[in-house]
C-alpha cells in the first residue's frame, strides 16, 4: 500500500541494505528492485474499451466502482478507464464514482 509508514519502512530495508521487490501493488519513488504485478491502466483500458465496443454508440450514463480509492491499483485502472472513454467513447458519460470498500451492502446503496 502506498501509506508514508509503508514508504518509510522500505526506506529503512533500503538504508540496511535490504533489496525490497514490490507485488500486486507498487510503491513508486521508492528505493526497490523491481515491481511484479499487472499494469493497472492498461487493464482499466482494456475495460473501457470492452464497455464501449459492447455498448450502443448513443449518450449513456456509466457508473464506476473501486472497492478502495487508497489503493494505487484501483487509481490506476480509474485512469485507464477514463482515459479510453475520454479517448474513444465520448457519447459514455462517467457520472459517479462509488467507493464500496469492499462491503456490497455499500456498493449496492
């Protein structure tokens, strides 16, 4: 998770000579080795894409849900997202953007 204690504790791995590699999700501008995990936008893209190549080509309205909007992962396929309907799909009109927290009961509020 990109938290400032998180950031402080690979700072630490880092100043003992500890090699820090990041998975799932990426901690950037921060001393490690590498990261593993998926390109998020990327992925946020492909999604976009699909919802618009599926969708009639007249004004919807498009909802979206994270279930965290502190976790670097979601941001990212948010911006992917986004940028392809912006991009490719202007008629798909992002009107919200739900955090669920991982709860459905909040989602589906």
């Amino acid at each position: 998770m990109d938290h400032p204690n998180v950031r402080e504790a690979v700072r630490e791995l880092d100043a003992a000579n500890v090699p820090v590699l990041t998975m799932v999700s990426d901690i950037p501008n921060v001393p490690r080795i590498g990261y593993v995990g998926i390109d998020n936008r990327s992925a946020g893209r492909l999604a976009g894409h699909l919802l618009g190549r599926l969708s009639e080509s007249k004004p919807q309205k498009v909802a979206l849900f994270a279930g965290s909007l502190s976790y670097r992962g979601h941001e990212e396929r948010e911006m992917g997202f986004r940028h392809i309907l912006a991009e490719e799909f202007p008629h798909l009109q992002i009107v919200q953007l739900r955090e669920s927290l991982d709860d459905f009961e909040r989602g589906y509020k």
